[in-house]
C-alpha cells in the first residue's frame, strides 16, 4: 500500500500554485476586461458574438496564463487570442453578411447632442475602414498600444504598421473633411 502521509507539503504546494494562479488570473480579469470586450465588440459588432469570444479569450487565458511571463504584457496577449478567437469563428460555421451600425455603441461621456453625432459620425467612418487600416487603429486608439505592441500583436513589421496608421488617419480625415459628410453643402 501507498503511505500518502508523506505527499502533505506537494499536495499544499499544488494548493498554493492553484490560488496563485487565481488570484492573478482575477487581477487580469478585473483589469483588462473591458478593454478586451470593448475591442472584441469592434471587431465583430455584436454585443452578444463579442461577450461570446471575450469569455473565450479568458477562458483560453486561463488554460495558458503560465505562457503570459510578463504581466505588462498582458493586454497585448490578451487581443491576439481575442483575434484569434475572433478569426475562429468564422472557421467553425458560415455567416449570413450584413452591414452593422456601430453607433449602437453607448457613449455615456459625451454631453451635447452635437458631440454624440460627431461620435457616430467617426465611429461609422472607422468602420468603413479596410480592415489592414482598421485594425491597427482601433488597437491605438481603444487598445492604446505603442506602434511596436501593434507589429507584435498583428505580426507585422513596425514600419508596416505606422504605415497603416498613417494611412489609416489620412483616410479619415479626407472622409471627414468633406462637406457632405459633415451634412454640409457644396454652395
């Protein structure tokens, strides 16, 4: 027969490694949760789809937090599996395509009704964006990652990426420019 009286302090070490992970498996959650969905919810533009991959991202998160070596590191590592669950998505089944308004989208800071529709307004144009010059930005702008966390969250040379954000501002800024747009007339 087995004496298991000896095994006490590797059965309490496992204990302590399983509430260690808790704790800063909790932490990452608490802090980083709504970044992720908030970007989750860019990238596929239904709460629900969203609320599904940023449960996804976490759980994934757990499976693997001893892979996560750097916790400053987090949130970059956090959106590439959110884009990887994002992209499995569309592996597993077939979607029926429609456009999707992203002024759905609540925003509970700005107060003055011509503030809301500039928000709608920018909000519509970045998402008309191609997605090579989205992505990135929606990364700098919700995400705030530095032009180097993008190249490795994307898996894209720095250089390429400025490119793309640069790219990306321009567009948006000739779009948003333009009188019509902005409800104007030409005369």
């Amino acid at each position: 027969m087995f004496n298991f009286s000896r095994n006490k302090k590797p059965t309490t070490t496992v204990n302590s490694d399983m509430v260690s992970k808790q704790r800063r498996y909790d932490s990452l959650v608490r802090a980083l949760h709504a970044d992720i969905f908030r970007y989750g919810y860019w990238l596929c533009g239904d709460k629900h789809v969203a609320e599904d991959i940023t449960q996804e991202t976490f759980l994934r998160a757990w499976r693997s937090l001893e892979s996560l070596k750097d916790d400053k590191a987090a949130k970059a590592w956090l959106i590439t599996i959110l884009r990887r669950e994002n992209a499995r998505r569309f592996e597993r089944k077939q979607f029926n395509y429609s456009d999707v308004e992203q002024e759905t989208i609540e925003d509970h800071i700005s107060s003055s009704n011509e503030d809301q529709a500039e928000q709608h307004l920018i909000r519509r144009q970045i998402a008309k964006l191609e997605l090579e010059y989205r992505e990135p930005l929606l990364l700098q702008v919700i995400g705030g990652f530095s032009g180097e966390e993008i190249a490795g969250i994307l898996d894209l040379n720095r250089n390429t990426v400025m490119t793309r954000l640069f790219r990306a501002r321009n567009q948006l800024k000739d779009v948003l420019e333009q009188p019509q747009v902005r409800g104007q007339s030409n005369g």
